[in-house]
C-alpha cells in the first residue's frame, strides 16, 4: 500500500470514528476527492456551512473537523469540509500544495513561489471547493439558498474567493493570508478583487497576536468602499505565539462562536 493510500485508509477510519461523523465521495473535474460531513438530529432541510480547511498537514486539518463539525451540527448546521487534491482524505489526488510551493521558492524564489501559490488557489484548490459546493447542493438535507462557507488561513483566502465566484449567504474568513501577507502583493490582489466582487457578506476575523492582522482590516475596507457588507473581530491574543493565534479557529471555538453564529443567523436563517 502506498503511503498516500495508507493515509487515506487512516483518516477515513479517524473520521468515521467520530461522532455523527460521516466521510463522502465528490467528483472535481476528473478527480475523485473526499470530505467529511457532520448532520444534525433530523431530516432537515438544514442550513450549511461548506468549510475551506488550511494548508496543514492531514491530522491537523481533520482534528480541525473534529472541534468544529459538532459544534455546528448542535447549532442545526450541516458541516460540510471538502478535502482538496492532495490533502488528507483527498491525498491520492494530487500534490501537496505546500510541496509544490517550496519546491518553487528553493528553484526560483520567494516571489515565484508566491505566484504559484496564487495560482493554484484561484485554480485548482478553487474549482475543488467549488466541486463541493456542487455535491452539497444536491443534499435534499441541505437548504439550498442557506449555504454559507467559512475557512481558516488558506482556507480563508479560499472562502473569499468563493465567495467572489457564489451566491454563498454569508462568508467567514478566519486569518486567511495572514501568513503570507507581507511576501506576496499577488494575493493582495486577488483578495481584494475577490472581497470587492463578493456576492455575500464577510465577516473577517483574527486574534492579536497573528501572523499579520492587515488582511482583515485591509480587506474589510475594500468591501465597504464597494457597498458590501463587512464586519471585522480581531480577538484577543491566543497561545503563545503568532502559530497558536493563527490556530484560534479550531483550538478557540468558544471565542468567536457566538459573533460567527449571530452573523450566520443574520445573513443565511431568513432566506
């Protein structure tokens, strides 16, 4: 078995070892790709949150799942976490995201990197979000016009873009680009235009002690000055460092729960 394969094998059998915990198959293009899927009690329909994991590595992302896919499903949520090509349940799918940008920065350089890194994200990582987007809209537990997405660091800069390209009800972008910010204008850009063009409202947050807190600010201003609808929560300092303020999403729930259901309820339970 190869190493991709065993993995696989693993974390399918992590996931469906969790509670009400359920592990699904969706096409992107010509790929087959994974994602695990949390329900709440009941037929539904339900509203839907479409959850944009990072760039960590398999075990992270899916322990994010874990804390997050119950604590939506109490809420009446469906949570829905599409892995993308190369990443946990998807790993057989292709390369690692995070591979294929290093190999690029030890070649050619940090802004080469960066480019690659933008690429990938408005392509491929793009259209596989939005290829479970497709599977979750023909649940008949889901409520179609209540599907909102929420994402964290590379899934924030995901959940933007989709946000961009979908009527989506609401958005949730938590510390997307914070990391990368300083190195790369080119996802300053695509960010901008992405939350400029937004089809839903997006509420930006990030703890005081990330990465880099310009992404919300700067991001948040962007949309007002278009006439969209931006709300912004920067959270008291998380951890120990700048990696566990980043963390703050999956590892903190309980800080921001409140802002981010009463802002879903907001934009997504009256349509």
């Amino acid at each position: 078995m190869s190493r991709s394969s065993w993995l696989l094998a693993f974390l399918t059998a992590f996931a469906l070892a969790s509670p009400s915990a359920g592990v699904v198959t969706f096409s992107s293009g010509n790929l087959i790709l994974h994602g695990v899927l949390y329900k709440p009690a009941g037929k539904g329909p339900f509203p839907a949150i479409l959850y944009n994991h990072g760039s960590a590595p398999g075990m992270l992302s899916q322990e994010a799942f874990d804390q997050l896919g119950p604590l939506f499903a109490k809420q009446g949520w469906v949570f829905f976490a599409p892995w993308r090509r190369g990443q946990g349940l998807s790993a057989d799918a292709g390369p690692y995201i995070e591979d294929e940008i290093r190999a690029v920065w030890k070649k050619d350089g940090v802004n080469a990197a960066a480019t690659t890194m933008v690429r990938l994200l408005e392509t491929d990582h793009l259209n596989d979000q939005l290829a479970g987007l497709t599977w979750l809209r023909k649940q008949n537990f889901v409520a179609k016009k209540q599907i909102a997405v929420m994402g964290n660091s590379f899934g924030g800069i995901e959940t933007v873009l989709g946000a961009e390209k979908e009527s989506y009800c609401a958005a949730v972008d938590a510390s997307g680009g914070a990391e990368s910010w300083a190195l790369a204008p080119q996802l300053q850009s695509i960010m901008i235009r992405a939350v400029s063009n937004a089809k839903a409202p997006i509420f930006f947050f990030q703890e005081a002690n990330d990465y880099d807190l310009r992404p919300s600010s700067v991001l948040a201003d962007a949309m007002r000055k278009n006439g969209k609808v931006a709300e912004v929560k920067i959270y008291p300092a998380f951890g120990q460092d700048a990696q566990g303020g980043h963390s703050l999403t999956y590892m903190g729930s309980s800080v921001w729960a409140n802002d981010v259901f009463r802002f879903l309820a907001t934009y997504c339970k009256g349509n």
